[in-house]
C-alpha cells in the first residue's frame, strides 16, 4: 500500500443489535479494552428488541439509538446516519475484537487512499479447538470457491457483516446501506457498489472472534449454502431472487428465534 490517504479523525464503532442481551456487553467491553489512539464514539443500534438489549448497553456508557423498522440493513443504515466519525466500524454484537487489529486497521486506511473498505478473518470463541480447526478449514474451502467466481465475473473483493470497516465518505457516494437486503447478502451488496469508487481488502493477516451460533442453530452445510447461494446470486445480478431470499431468511436469521 503506497498512495497516501486520508488522517482518520475519529472512529465510529456501529453496533447493531436485535435481541442481543447475552452478547452486547461483551462486544463493548472488548473495544473499550483496545488501546485505540485515534478517538472514537459506539452507537448500539437497538432494532426493536424484546428484551434488554438497550439496558446492557447503557451500563457501559455507551450511546443507545432505536431502529423501529425490523432488518439488519435498517440498522446499519440508521448507525450510518447517527455516525460522526469519518471511519465506520459496524461490528456485530456478537463478534470481539482481538488486540491491536483497530491500531493495524487504522494505519492500513491511512497509507491507502485507494482502499475503501475492509474485513478482517475470523475465528469462534465458543466452539473447541477441533470444532474451530474444522469451521476454518470448511470456510478457506468455501472462500477459495467465491474468489474462483469473483475471478470469472471480474468482481471485486467483498465485505463480512460480522466487521466491516468503511470510509463515510464513500458510503455517503452510495447512498448508504442497501434496504433491499434485510439480513443474508447486505454485506456483498453493500461491497459492489463500494467497489466502484476504490479497493475492497478481505485482510486474511487480521481476525477478530464471532460466535458459532448461527451454525449451531441451522448446521454447518445449510449455514453455508444460504450464504454461498446470496453471494452467487448478487455476483451474477440476479437480485430479484436475492432480495426475495433475504427477505424470507430475515426473521429466521434473529437472535431471538
């Protein structure tokens, strides 16, 4: 990374959640545990939760805004519009950060003009050693899969909803986050129309921890086919059936279910 960008002035870590009572705390905790040089703000989007999800969060002092309408993107859209910072950090409540990855993020956007947005790699915090080690290998499998497809139809590098790290300026050129999306397939809508205007980097060297829940809850293979068929089908531009998948798999996808 050589062409110079720009000075990050503040960070705004973007946190939406949905029933999230038993995760939140920890997610906050663990960016509040960073020795993060750059200033930063946390926005919990709470998205119509049931239970007390907007309390856990007040208890660290952190800044709670409510979201009526019911879907991931929705969201991620109003975090985007509460956002003050000119670096956004939406992180899932769920997922964790790892020591020093904000710091490496940071200097990453600030010596690349180019680079627009990113995802970092990942590993689960709630599964065995042998159970992980299987999930990784499982995922290169499925990742070395979508970048033959990427490769074939010329596409760019995409985003993961559990962190996607983004330049506000470029997200405001798109228009924000897209609503057609309400959960599976945001991330990779969200990352062509990013695309346009710079490089997306799916940084491999870097991971943070996420929760296993949703293989758990659903199993590994049918986890995986949902999110393999919404990224083939946004590469390929059927968007019609996409939108309508998402739409479906929505409410299945909530942490409450």
């Amino acid at each position: 990374m050589s062409s110079s960008g720009e000075e990050i002035k503040l960070l705004s870590f973007l946190i939406p959640a949905r029933n999230e009572q038993n995760y939140i705390g920890d997610c906050i905790k663990s960016i509040l545990s960073e020795n993060i040089s750059t200033p930063y703000e946390i926005i919990v989007i709470d998205n119509a939760s049931s239970d007390d999800t907007s309390r856990t969060a007040k208890q660290h002092n952190v800044r709670v805004v409510l979201e009526k309408k019911v879907g991931l993107s929705f969201a991620r859209q109003r975090g985007f519009l509460e956002s003050k910072g000119n670096l956004l950090v939406y992180i899932d409540a769920d997922t964790r950060l790892q020591s020093g990855i904000i710091e490496k993020i940071c200097r990453s956007f600030e010596m690349n003009h180019s680079l627009v947005a990113l995802s970092p790699s990942w590993t689960y915090y709630d599964v065995g050693s042998n159970l992980n080690a299987f999930l990784g290998m499982y995922q290169d499998f499925v990742w070395s899969v979508m970048h033959t497809v990427r490769s074939l139809f010329k596409k760019s590098d995409f985003l993961t909803g559990y962190m996607m790290v983004i330049r506000k300026s470029t997200l405001e050129k798109v228009g924000g986050i897209d609503h057609d999306y309400p959960f599976y397939g945001e991330d990779i809508a969200i990352s062509q129309k990013l695309h346009k205007y710079g490089v997306i980097f799916f940084d491999k060297q870097i991971k943070v921890k996420t929760s296993s829940r949703r293989y758990k809850r659903l199993g590994v293979f049918k986890t995986s086919w949902r999110y393999f068929f919404m990224y083939f089908m946004v590469f390929v531009g059927g968007r019609k059936l996409a939108q309508k998948f998402s739409k479906v798999y929505a409410y299945e996808a909530d942490a409450s279910h």
